[in-house]
C-alpha cells in the first residue's frame, strides 16, 4: 500500500460569530450540504489524506458528516493554533499540504489541483489571488484618507494554499498568529507563488456572502430534487470484490445479480429516486438476464443516460460505505474519480464508517452502502 503523499488541512474551528447563526460556520448549509462538507469533498479528490479541525464540542457532528474517510481533530484557540495541532495528525511520509479554509467550501477541486500541481512542479509555496476590483485607500484613525494605492499590483489572497510540509511547520513554530499561513512563511524569507483564483473561492463571513454563493451555485433557477438509495449483499468468497468501481484483489466479494457493487448499486438507486424514474429493481431488475454479472460500472453509465435523457443533471452525489473491510480511507481518492467518471464528470463523496460489530456488517458477513443524489433540472 503506497504511502500518503499530500495532504489538505480543513480550518473548520471557527464559530463564525458575524453570521449569527447558532451553528459553527462550518456547518451552515448553502443549497442543503454544508460548507464544511463541501470543502471535504472538492479536496478528497485531489490529497490522498485530510485534518479537519472542530470548535470543542462539534467534533461529533463534523465526524458525522465525513465518517472514517478524514481525520476529525479539536481545533486550537486561534487559526494558527487550529493549524499547528494539524501538523501534528498528518501522517509523517506528506510532502505537501494544503491549507484551507472550511469558510470558503465553494472552491473547487480544480483549484486545489492546480494548487498541488505547481508544489509537484518545485514551489515551495503557492497561493491563489484575485485582481483587486476597487480602489484601495489607507485610512488614518481618525478617519481620514491618506494615502491612495496602487490597485494594479494588489491582490486578494484565496485558499487553499499549498505549502512543502517542513516549510509550512517552519512557518507556524516561527511565528505567533496569523489569519494567512503564506504570511507566515513570507516572513521567513521565502517566495510565494501565486496562481489565479475564482470566484466560486469566496469566503462566507456575512448573510450577503450567503446570497453570493447562492447565486454562484445557481446562475439558472433550476428545479431541484433529491433522492435517496441503499443497497447491501452478503460476502462470497468464491467471487471478486467490486466496490466503488474499482477491483479490491485479495478480498472475497459479493453475492448478487450483477457484481454486488453496493456503492455503485445505491448511486443509481439515489439517483433513480431523484428523478422519479423508479429504483434499483425496476430499471435493472434480477428478471433481466443482460444484467446479469454486470458491473456496478456499466449500471451507472445507463443510469446518468436515463437521467439525462429525462432532463435532469446531476448536481452532487454521496456514498457511505458501511463496512468492517476492506479498509476504504486507503483508495478512497481512486474511487471517487472512478464513480466521477462513469456519471460524467459529476461531484462524488465517498465516506466509510463501521457499525462497532453490529449488524451484519459489523459482524463481518457483508457490506452495505447509503447515497444521497442532488439533481437539477431547469425550469
């Protein structure tokens, strides 16, 4: 099993007190998946591992929302804090880390891709920026203007940032605080790469933010649906594992019609529901002998063709694996992109909890899986 490489720090320990809310700012939801959720699954899909840090008392909640598939920590008092004791839970073969804040949850996967891409390039640190739209002017204490700056050389910084792990701890055991960890490193001497940011990056501190995001994740009112989807099956060893698209060598598989993916199976059952297009059975039911022995794969392929045909995009979609093994935090990243690429590109969450030996799957008899699916359809 290959050894963790990078890593993505998700700073979620902030109360958000200026939004008013009687919940952490990580938890507030934006068109029903919460910020924190958000931020988990765009940078699940690009680090092989991730540290969330939780005000004291919400660690449960957080836990509840990513499973075993990221590392739930109690954040510090401040930021930086937050941070060092994230350092500290990352596993000691990372070479590069990601910094992000759970506040800006919109950023996508592609951000933090081009982020890491340029850390493999050979930066040292990187960051994201926006050109600064309005005219920036110093204020003296009392009020007054005193001085107009040069806006064309400004930038407002984003996350996620990318740091060289030993730099990045450098940084932090150097320095106090900081509401920016490329501050930190700047002042020790060291360049910092900047990359182009995006919009979608903004950071959620007031209601007004909040009707930003809205509208960024919805430039087209569009009708929204849900849908739900479960599926379970008995192991057999005398088959091979398929679970989350991928072959598992090694582990026996499972008993089914097709191949016993149930991560695959209860996608498609969710997005069935969604749609209003029947279920798992009706569409690929045991009576049809050309599903027989087909791959959770190939399902989810018809399935998005259904869908589409109907009129509905696929927004988000979830998977929680419900198992004792095999251990899923290891491939996690590899199945995402595999159940990505057979629904067209579309963003999954693959999180993984075990029932602490209850139930069948606790007692190791089989494997079980839960979906949830977001489709859009314009009106």
């Amino acid at each position: 099993m290959s050894q963790p490489k990078s890593a993505a720090i998700i700073a979620g320990a902030g109360l958000g007190n200026r939004l008013g809310a009687k919940v952490p700012k990580a938890l507030l939801q934006i068109d029903g998946i919460s910020l924190v959720e958000r931020a988990f699954t765009s940078l699940s899909k690009v680090v092989d591992e991730i540290v969330i840090t939780a005000p004291t008392g919400f660690e449960t909640e957080f836990r509840k929302i990513v499973g075993e598939s990221a590392k739930v920590i109690t954040g510090g008092v401040l930021r930086s804090d937050s941070v060092r004791l994230a350092l500290q839970n990352i596993s000691p073969s990372v070479n590069h880390v990601l910094v992000h804040d759970a506040a800006r949850g919109l950023a996508t996967s592609e951000l933090a891709q081009r982020v890491l891409a340029e850390l493999n390039n050979g930066e040292s640190a990187v960051i994201p920026v926006l050109p600064v739209i309005d005219t920036v002017k110093e204020v003296d204490s009392a009020g007054y203007v005193r001085n107009t700056l040069d806006r064309s050389a400004l930038r407002a910084i984003q996350t996620p940032q990318g740091f060289e792990r030993l730099l990045l701890n450098r940084a932090h055991e150097a320095s106090e605080d900081s509401t920016d960890d490329a501050a930190l490193v700047e002042a020790l001497g060291i360049k910092v790469k900047t990359i182009s940011g995006e919009a979608l990056a903004l950071k959620i501190t007031n209601a007004e933010d909040i009707a930003i995001a809205i509208s960024l994740l919805n430039p087209n009112q569009r009708e929204l649906r849900t849908g739900f989807g479960t599926d379970a099956h008995a192991f057999d060893s005398a088959r091979p594992l398929w679970l989350g698209g991928i072959l598992w060598e090694g582990e026996a598989g499972l008993a089914g019609h097709s191949d016993g993916d149930v991560a695959a199976h209860s996608i498609c059952d969710a997005l069935f529901a969604a749609a209003q297009l029947g279920d798992l059975g009706s569409n690929f039911g045991t009576s049809d002998p050309k599903y027989q022995g087909a791959s959770g794969i190939s399902l989810l392929n018809e399935t998005l063709h259904r869908i589409t045909r109907a009129g509905y995009s696929i927004v988000n979609v979830s998977v929680q694996i419900v198992c004792n093994r095999p251990k899923i935090g290891a491939r996690r990243t590899e199945m995402i992109e595999t159940l990505s690429k057979s629904l067209g590109g579309a963003p999954v969450s693959v999180t993984a909890t075990s029932t602490d030996g209850l139930g069948f799957t606790g007692e190791g008899k089989g494997i079980a899986a839960v979906a949830t699916a977001l489709l859009s359809k314009a009106n």
